[in-house]
C-alpha cells in the first residue's frame, strides 16, 4: 500500500474525536464504525466538537462495500472486543490497525484474532479531551506514538507518517517503541488512578507532595513489571514520567477521574488489575495497586447503592 486513502474509526469518545475531527477535515473516505443504537443516537444529537458539529460518515459493522487502508480503534477497554468482531467487514491484506486504547495489551488481543502484520504499538499522550454529555473539548495537545513491536521500521510505518502529514497529525516513532508503551502505562496506572481516587485535578495532584510520592511509589511498581516484560532502559522511565505529567494542563481531568464524575465503570481492569495479575506472573509484589483496585472498586459498589 502507497497511501492511506480510507479510515475507519471505531470508538469517537475523548480520543476518537480528537482524531474523527482532524481527518474529517482532510479526507472524504472516513467512516465512523457504530452499532445501530449508536447511529440513531448520533444521527439524532451529533457530536460537538470545540463547538462545532461533528459532521461525520457512519458505517455499520454489517456492511461489506468499505476496505479500510487504516483502522483506529479509540474505544474504552470495556468496548474492545466488540471492536475487533465490528472490524473483520472493513480488513484487507494491507490493513494497518492502531489501537489508542489504555494499557499494554489491547494490540496483543487484537492480533490475536487479525495477525501482527495488521498491528502497530501505539497511544496517545497529551492533554485530556473534556466530555460534557454530547461535547467535547480539547485544546490540541496530543500526539499519536507509533511502531513496531520489534522496533523495526517497516512500510507500515512509513505510510502511516505520510498519512498524518497530510492531516496535521502529531506523531512520534519512538526508536524503542516498547520500552515508550510501558512508559505511558506507567503514567497512566499512576496519575490516573489515584485522581479517580481522590477527584485531583493534574494541577492539584502537580503541586500536592504527597501525592507525588505516591505517584512515584506506583511508578516503581509499573518498572519492575517493565523489566520482568523484557522492557530496557528503565533507569530513567520514573524521571521521564513525571516530567510528562508535569506538563498537563492544569485544569486537565484524567479520563478515570471523567468516569468517576459521570458514574461509569473505570478502566481498573486494564490498570490496578493488570499490574496484579503481572505481579503474580513474574512474582513481584504490587501492593500499591493491590490497595487502589480494592478503593476504586469501592467506588463502583458506591454507584449501585446510590441508584
């Protein structure tokens, strides 16, 4: 494949949007991936965008015209394997797959069902997108890092790159582009956590002590994982998260603590959960998010009793 011409984006929440907006602005062959609830529901009370409509192409998984070029997959952990059976109309030999979802395993769950020749390393670092119901607002800091999970550089990659030069799309290709994925978990395990936990803002949690030593105390336990999952270079990976979190916004709300605001069920499963189960694996104690699953859980009973 030369060139990205058709997309498909399944998922259009905090991350998807950010992304539906930009190609929608560049390319005429992007399609929206929605379930039949979905698609009366955004038919009816579209999407708004930085205060503007989004005016997008909705596909349904059934149809089987559309062969996308690449495929995004921005939904919420819970909604993954619903994605991978939504994609299987829309893959071809020489569909690309990114994931923009939480965690360290989401590519590995989506090859297994389409192969690894479909699927990139990627997420997305910047500023949280800020959801009211039905709008959306972001102040264009983000960036999509990309590669292999070799750390080969391959046409995929390069395709890619041409792609979102054309729609302005930020990006990164790290050299160790496993070693750059455990690096944003590990921000994510950390800061995500403890301000469902404790409702903190990034500023809040920025300027708070305590909450940094904390932060860096479950940091400690996502590099250890790191190591055990053969990830190099991890002698720094504390310094280097904690200087990406000191440059959110302010204001910033982490989408776990977006969750907890409008009672949703977290994402802890691909979090506090994980890194247990990783623990358990490898025989590393992870006490910190032993007692963060159980709290967050103790949110999440705390919805039903207040129904």
């Amino acid at each position: 494949m030369k060139e990205i011409k058709n997309i498909l984006i399944c998922g259009i929440g905090a991350i998807g949007s950010i992304y539906a907006d930009k190609i929608n602005k560049n390319n005429n062959n992007l399609k929206i991936l929605v379930d039949e609830k979905r698609l009366e529901k955004y038919t009816k009370n579209p999407k708004i965008f930085n205060g503007k409509t989004l005016n997008l192409n909705y596909i349904l998984p059934t149809e089987t015209n559309f062969q996308a070029d690449l495929i995004i997959i921005a939904t919420k952990s819970d909604g993954l394997y619903e994605a991978i059976n939504n994609i299987k109309n829309f893959i071809y030999d020489e569909t690309i797959i990114l994931s923009l979802l939480n965690g360290v395993n989401s590519e590995e769950i989506i090859a297994q069902k389409y192969g690894w020749k479909h699927v990139l390393l990627s997420y997305f670092i910047g500023h949280s997108a800020m959801r009211d119901g039905n709008n959306i607002s972001h102040n264009g800091v983000g960036t999509i890092v990309f590669g292999s999970k070799n750390n080969t550089q391959n046409d995929k990659i390069e395709t890619i790159k041409n792609f979102f030069n054309k729609c302005k799309i930020d990006y990164q290709t790290p050299q160790n582009m496993l070693r750059a994925y455990w690096l944003k978990y590990m921000l994510n395990v950390s800061s995500n956590q403890l301000s469902a936990l404790l409702n903190l803002t990034f500023g809040q949690m920025q300027k708070n002590e305590k909450a940094r030593h904390f932060l860096i105390q479950v940091m400690e336990e996502v590099r250890q994982i790191a190591i055990a999952e053969g990830v190099t270079n991890t002698n720094t990976m504390i310094d280097e998260a904690l200087e990406i979190f000191d440059s959110m916004a302010p204001f910033g709300k982490t989408s776990m603590l977006q969750d907890v605001e409008t009672k949703r069920i977290t994402e802890v499963e691909i979090f506090a959960e994980a890194m247990i189960n990783f623990g358990k694996k490898h025989s590393i104690p992870t006490p910190y998010n032993s007692v963060i699953k159980n709290l967050i859980e103790i949110i999440h009973e705390n919805y039903k009793i207040n129904q």
